[in-house]
C-alpha cells in the first residue's frame, strides 16, 4: 500500500527545522489536493447515482468508515442538515466503534467485520438507500464488510480510498481512488489521506445537494436558521430570490416556519398549503416549483 511506504524523501525529518517540515507538510497537503482531480468523474458518478435514488422518496444516505476515515465521513454527514436542511431521519453514520469513537481511539474496532455487517442489517438498508464507505488503505475489514451487506441489500454503494486495487474499491458500485501516496509522517493518513478524503467528501455531497435541489443559483436555500447568524442568512436568501425586503423577508419566513424555499413561494403565492403543495410536488426542488 502506497500510504504505508517510507518516503525518503523525508528522512531524518525530526532533525530538519521548523519551517521545513512546516513545507513539506503543506506541499503534500496541496499534492493530495491535486489528486482529487482525477476522481471527478467517479465522483460525478456517485453523486448522480446517489440523488438517483433519494430522490425517489424517503432513502437514506449513510456514511460508513474507522479511524480517520470514519470522523471524517461523520464529518461531512452532519453538515448536511443545518447547511442544507437535509432531514437527519434520512441521513446515518456507522462508525467503527460507535458515537464514542469520535473522541476516543478505538483502532481495534476497525478489524471487526462482523460488526460492519450486522450494523449495516440493522440499520435496514435497501434498494433506496446510499452508502459510503471511506478507508485510507482500502483495505480496512469494518468498512468492507459494512459495504458489501449494503450492496447485498440493494444499496447503492460508493467507495473511497487512498490505495489502488484494493477490497475496498472493488465491493463499491461506484469506486473512488485518491492516489495519495506515501506521507510525509510514515503511514500517518490523518495527513495527506485525509485531506484528499475531506475534499472528496465536500464535492461529492455539496454536489449531491444540489442536484436535489437543495440549492438556488448558489443559495443554501434549505439552511436551517437554528441561531442568529444562519437566520440572517435565511433572511438575505430570501430576500434575493424573492426581490423584497429584508423586513418583509424576515415576515415571510416566519410564516415558512423557517423554510426559506416555502418563504420564497410565499411571496408569490399567499397561501401556505398551496404553497406547500407546489414544493412538494417539486420534490423540494425550488427552482421546479417556481416554474
């Protein structure tokens, strides 16, 4: 496994000063960056497959991973309800060692296949649903076996890693290769790996989102305004694509309950449950319900 090899590039780090370990931390930062780019085309993939089949009704996408991996997933899983208003019943984590795992090493976990597998039956995954699986080595026994029970469910499954060929890649429907190569810390994927994985994690959702309609133009339009700051976004939102006021803006969301796309919808039509009926008709979508 690449991710596993000494560079020699790095040898004798610990001697070098600062500033140099500093550079070339960031320059394989910025190098795994570049290897995102030619994953577009499997992430443009998974991403199309996967609002394929949310969008059909009431799927669930779920994350799966361990260690770096898998904080990372959890990660990007729960920015999708207050960024996009994804309903959290429909959205799922199993992460190698549970919640707790968030904060606490469980590296052991990582190697219990059986708990990947019976996570993933319990959760009741099928045809309408979406896993993503993510792994630095590809080859980590809790995330390939959470994996292949979803595809053996009828889930669409997406795959992630940093190493070509391995088991992870090949259980997935939709494989994603992050070629990193080796870190400059040896096998230490929380660097490098990781970076490419959050990169790859933030295209493949955000794109997602949008083509759920969970976008207007570039508007967040089904942020969730839980404190001040999202409720002036909210506001503003509103305001553009409904050409009002803030003020009126501010009226015309609290009439949504908060939902910026019914807000909009408001101010052309007074009438909430049509208005309600528009939306859903459109599958949430904004853009089709203004039509």
């Amino acid at each position: 496994m690449t991710t596993e090899d000494v560079a020699l590039r790095f040898r004798d780090l610990d001697t070098w000063p600062d500033g140099e370990i500093l550079d070339a931390l960031l320059e394989r930062n910025l190098a795994a960056l570049a290897a995102v780019r030619p994953a577009l085309p499997a992430l443009e993939r998974a991403a199309a497959g996967a609002a394929s089949r949310l969008r059909r009704g009431s799927g669930r996408l779920v994350y799966a991973g361990a260690g770096t991996s898998g904080r990372l997933a959890v990660l990007d899983a729960v920015e999708l309800a207050p960024t996009f208003g994804w309903p959290p019943e429909r959205l799922g984590y199993l992460l190698a060692g549970g919640e707790g795992a968030l904060v606490r090493p469980a590296e052991a976990a990582e190697d219990a296949a059986g708990e990947g597998e019976r996570r993933v039956r319990e959760t009741g995954l099928g045809p309408g649903d979406v896993l993503v699986g993510v792994a630095a080595s590809g080859r980590t026994p809790f995330t390939i076996a959470a994996v292949r029970a979803a595809r053996s469910l009828g889930a669409l499954t997406v795959g992630m890693a940093n190493n070509p060929r391995t088991p992870l890649l090949e259980a997935a429907e939709v494989d994603v290769l992050l070629e990193t190569g080796p870190e400059v810390v040896a096998g230490s994927t929380r660097l490098a790996a990781g970076t490419a994985q959050k990169v790859a994690l933030n295209l493949f959702s955000t794109l997602l989102m949008v083509r759920l309609g969970r976008v207007y133009s570039n508007l967040m339009v089904g942020v969730q305004a839980t404190n001040d700051k999202l409720a002036r976004r909210a506001t503003r939102i509103v305001a553009e694509i409904a050409g009002v006021d803030e003020g009126r803006a501010r009226k015309l969301l609290e009439r949504a309950g908060g939902d910026a796309r019914l807000a909009v919808l408001l101010a052309r039509e007074p009438d909430p449950e049509t208005a309600r009926r528009r939306l859903a008709a459109a599958g949430g979508n904004l853009r089709e319900a203004l039509k």
